[in-house]
C-alpha cells in the first residue's frame, strides 16, 4: 500500500473473553508501514502477483492511445464505482464514537462522531470514504407517523422517536487510457438506533451530471424518487422491521458482534441500486491480519451478498472484538478498504502506475484485423468462478452455447440492417421505457428534439417519420452523426447523460451511447444500451464497452456511434443491456461484475 504514515492512534483492546488473554492491550495503530520502495526511492515496488494483474501487465498497451476501430469505449468505469460504493457501505463498518464492552451502544444520548477509510484498487489508493454520525437534529430528529412505530427503538438508547442521521461521503479517482476520472458519491440514512430504516437518500456526482434519489418508508414499502428525472417508483417488497437500511450490516456487528464458527443472516437495502438484498455474514477465525497500523489479531468474516437470482458479491472482512471493521477485501480488482485517520485517506495518491482502463483489458490471440467488418466469428469463452452461458447473451448479434459450466462457445454474427433473429430464439419486446425521458437519456429535451429533427428530412412536426422515410436508414444516420458531433474522444467522464454530451461533444462510449439513444428516442424510434466487451487491435485484447440497440423490424438491431459503420461486425461480445431508466438504473449494469477480473476469450474460427 502506498500511503505514508503521518498521525499515531490508540485502539484499546479490552475483551479477554472474545480475543485472547490480553486484559487491556495497546498497540501502535499508527495507519502505515512504509514498504523498501517508500523508504528507498530506487526500490521498484511490489510487483502485483494476482493472476488478473500479471494478465494486464503483459497487454501490450499505451496508456494515451485510444483504441483502434473505436474512437472512445470502456464503460467499466462505472463497474468497479458501483462495487466500491457497495463495499463502502456494507464492508466499511460505521460505528459510534463510544460503545460498550458487550458492543451495545451506550444508554446515554447517540455521541457524534467520525470515520475515516482508505480504499485501494490492484494495490493504488483510488479514493477515500468518511463515514459520520450525530442524533437527528430539528425536523428531522422525529418520526413521522406511520413510518416506524417507537416500539422499534431499542429501550434506554435514544429519546423516544429520535433518529440517527448517518452520512458517508466517498471520492474516487481513477485513471482510464491515461486520463484522470473521478466520482462523488453521497449516501444518508435516518435510522433508529437499532437500524430501523425511516428514509434515505444518494447522490452520485460524475462529472457535471449529478444523480439524486430519495427513499421514504411507508408501511411495508418503499417509496422512490429519482429528482434528476422527476420519475416516483415504489419499490414493491415486503419491507419487514427486521429489515436492515444502508447501515444494517455495520449496526448488527456493534450491537452483537459475531463469534468464531457463527453466522448471520439479514436482508438490507442497497445504495445505488435501490433494491434489496440478502446478507449472509459467516465468522472463521481469528487471525493474524496485515493492516496499516501493521499485523493485528481480527476475526476473518466471509460476506455473501446475494443480489438477485444471478448476482452475487461475494468480500472478506476482518473485524475486532468490538464488531468494528478494519479491513475488507473484494476478488474483483482486488478492491481493499483499510480504516486509517483523515490525514491518510485524504492524502494526494502520488502513484499513478495504475491504470484501470488498461487493467481490464482481456487480451486474445490470432483475431483478424478486419474482425469488425466480418459477418461471423466463433470464441471459446471461460470464466474462472461462473458459467459463461449465463453470463453472456442470447440474441441478434451472437448466440451462445454450453460447453461445461466454466465455458462456452460464442458464435457473432454482423448486426444492422441485414439483422436476423437466430433460429429458436425470441426478442424481448420493447416496453414504454425504450422510448421514455430518464435522468441520463433526456429525449424531451428541447436540444435533444432538435438536434434529433434536424438529422434527416422528410419530418413531421412530433418527430414521427414520414411515410417515404426508413426507420434504420434514419438510426444509422443518427449513429453517424453522434460519431462526428462528439469532437474530444477521452476517457474523463465515467457516465453522462444525453444532454451533457450535447453540451460538451466530449467523452466515450458511454457518452456516444447515451446521446445515440436519446436522439433515437427523440424520433419514437425504441433504443436502450448493450453492455459487453468490443475488440480493441491497437491493445490485442477485449475492452469493456457500451453501445446501442434500436428495436426496428421486430428486431433489436445493434449501432455502435464509437465506430459509426451503420451497425457493428463480428468483434462485439454482449453480457447485457439496459434502458437506463428509473431509479435503478444503475443496477441493470451488474451483470457486468459476473465476467470482470475473471474472463479468458479465444478466437477460434
């Protein structure tokens, strides 16, 4: 870890009982060693020994070319942010200031308080996280009628009604093909003092587009609304009080800390994703354990975070006798969080040897040069820890078949306007959400409507098309000229939305992708994004991407603006789509994680 050592703390261990025989044991938390590169500048540092890092070490890339065949692509960006905010909130372990030897929070009034963490992505600090607490102040400190019942506070611990206000702050920063990107993500939960969620709400900065969602709890629902779109949704599951909010996990650990051998079960509501999900904690055993403030004994727990029927999260964490969490690991990206002091986590990351975009890219042998102009190709495709035919899509641009349940075959096929549905297979019809304004894709934009008129003639007033006017010629011509509006191709915005581009002309594949559907959804034509992996030559591997598909025909027909050939050739793997619409819209981009840090492809035409 690459952080230097710049303030001293005392962490107190006082339970013989639970961790050893120690009756009340000192040591130096001092939040970093340094390692032989810090203290001699002619050290090389640690050479990453991870499998997924040796594989990105040996792509033959440079970090300021962009790729070849696509002006601007790599949507994993958002991917990895998405995971971090997850681990932040699930895995950081927010605490009070003060808490009793049997982890139960004091009897006297709720103490304000912070915490500060660090988080490291391939061994690069990457961002910060400061978590703080305080009882609810002014109209805000009471609940509202029918929300909780007091009955659900925890008897002696806060006065009857009031809440606890938690906030969390997280920066990240991370450098894609040699640019710098950042997000800003703000999360803020009114609990009881047991964890009864009351309301909630997020924000997520990326770049000038700024998401915001707000979450009351009525009765067994909870009801959302995305401010960004104006759009209301009630998230329909049977909200129990035994329920957990976006600090139920941290708040069970410090009300009754896990034993070796024990385990817990408990469903929670996810940041970002507005959703739920179950938890499942299962305690090892005690361990030594490499930290900042050097080698600690703490409980190893293994986090399960089951998200739906496909998506799993799956983290280690390493807590103290109090049930605090100082440590936490993630496979993917070898995504780690350490609790440290302000000083530490809001230092200036002076290694810039990371770079994620170049990181992720998969690398594959023998693809021909002209693969984006083929009409078909075939891969073997293997995940190291999931099946690849439930992974990987079903559709008009590839089929995929079972081979053991680490592999598949992956047939391509050129997509546009000679599109054909494979034998034996469905499209799923377009809803109203293919055509609706959202936060990111704003169709009914004034800009946007012009700008989707102007692009071809023969237009009524309300954007219908004329009789004599072919819908795919229309989106190919809409794919073109995203392809020439957006002037600066770069890596620094993770996620725009439609009328942000129009503003800038700047960004990658996730901003061409978002412009494309907006203009399309301007002209009633149904358009959502893809999200999988597109051939890159210039780095001889696969690179995350994001495009378009416009339903035409009974068909959902693939455009890609980045390449801008009136639809896309051999070289596309798709894992999944999304409408980019309603509040979770965010959460339609998870299947991703399913093949991430895990992916081998071969050409085997």
């Amino acid at each position: 870890m690459h952080i230097k050592p710049n303030s001293r703390e005392l962490i107190r261990r006082t339970d013989r009982h639970r961790y050893g025989s120690h009756d009340s044991v000192e040591f130096d938390a001092n939040p970093c060693r340094e390692t032989a590169a810090q203290t001699d500048p002619a050290a090389a540092p640690a050479r990453p020994t991870h499998p997924d890092c040796l594989a990105a070490e040996q792509t033959p890339a440079s970090a300021n070319t962009p790729i070849v065949g696509c002006d601007a692509d790599i949507s994993t960006q958002l991917i990895p942010l998405v995971l971090l905010v997850l681990t932040g909130m699930f895995l950081l372990g927010c605490q009070p200031a003060t808490i009793t030897q049997d982890g139960q929070l004091p009897a006297s009034k709720l103490q304000r308080g912070e915490r500060w963490d660090t988080i490291f992505l391939l061994g690069s600090k990457v961002g910060h996280v400061v978590t703080t607490w305080q009882p609810a102040e002014g109209d805000d400190n009471q609940l509202s009628p029918g929300q909780l019942s007091p009955g659900q506070l925890s008897p002696g611990q806060l006065s009857q009604g009031q809440l606890v206000y938690w906030k969390q702050e997280m920066q990240l920063n991370v450098k894609r093909f040699g640019d710098e990107t950042s997000q800003a993500i703000t999360l803020e939960s009114w609990e009881s003092s047991d964890g009864g969620l009351v309301r909630c709400k997020w924000s997520l900065q990326s770049g000038a587009t700024k998401t915001e969602v707000s979450i009351v709890r009525e009765a067994n629902r909870l009801r959302i609304h995305d401010r960004v779109s104006n759009e209301t949704s009630v998230l329909d599951v049977d909200w129990q009080d035994t329920n957990g909010g976006y600090f139920g996990v941290e708040q069970s650990l410090l009300q009754d800390p896990l034993d070796p051998g024990e385990s817990r079960a408990m469903t929670v509501l996810m940041p970002i994703l507005n959703t739920v999900g179950t938890v499942r904690l299962t305690a090892r055993e005690i361990e030594p354990t490499e930290t900042p403030a050097g080698p600690l004994d703490l409980l190893r727990i293994e986090n399960v975070l089951q998200l739906d029927a496909e998506n799993t999260l799956q983290s280690t964490m390493w807590a103290d006798p109090a049930g605090r969490i100082l440590k936490t690991h993630m496979p993917l990206m070898q995504q780690e969080t350490y609790y440290t002091d302000r000083q530490t986590a809001m230092a200036k990351d002076t290694d810039r040897g990371l770079d994620f975009g170049l990181q992720t890219i998969v690398p594959a042998a023998e693809i021909p040069a002209d693969i984006h102009r083929r009409n078909t190709a075939n891969y073997v495709v293997r995940l190291v820890r999931d099946n690849p035919s439930q992974a990987f899509s079903n559709g008009v641009s590839q089929t995929v078949q079972p081979v053991d349940d680490r592999t598949a075959k992956i047939q391509t096929f050129e997509g546009g306007r000679q599109s054909r549905s494979p034998a034996g297979e469905e499209e799923d019809l377009p809803t109203e959400m293919d055509l609706r304004e959202s936060g990111l894709v704003q169709s009914t934009d004034p800009r946007i409507v012009a700008m989707a008129n102007g692009i071809s003639a023969g237009v009524v007033a309300d954007g219908e098309l004329a009789e004599d006017e072919n819908a795919w010629d229309l989106a190919a011509a809409i794919e073109a000229h995203v392809h020439e509006f957006i002037q600066d191709k770069n890596f620094n915005r993770p996620l725009s939305s439609a009328v942000e581009v129009l503003e800038t002309r700047q960004g990658d594949c996730t901003e061409h992708a978002t412009l494309l559907a907006a203009l399309c959804r301007a002209r009633k034509i149904p358009a959502r994004v893809a999200l999988g992996l597109v051939y890159s030559p210039r780095d001889q591997g696969f690179a995350y991407h994001m495009w378009n598909e416009v339903w035409i025909d009974d068909l959902w027909r693939p455009l890609d603006a980045t390449m801008a050939q009136g639809g896309i050739g051999a070289g596309h793997l798709k894992v999944t789509h999304s409408r980019l619409a309603g509040a979770n819209a965010l959460g339609t981009l998870l299947p991703i994680i399913r093949v991430l840090g895990q992916l081998e492809i071969e050409y085997v035409d």
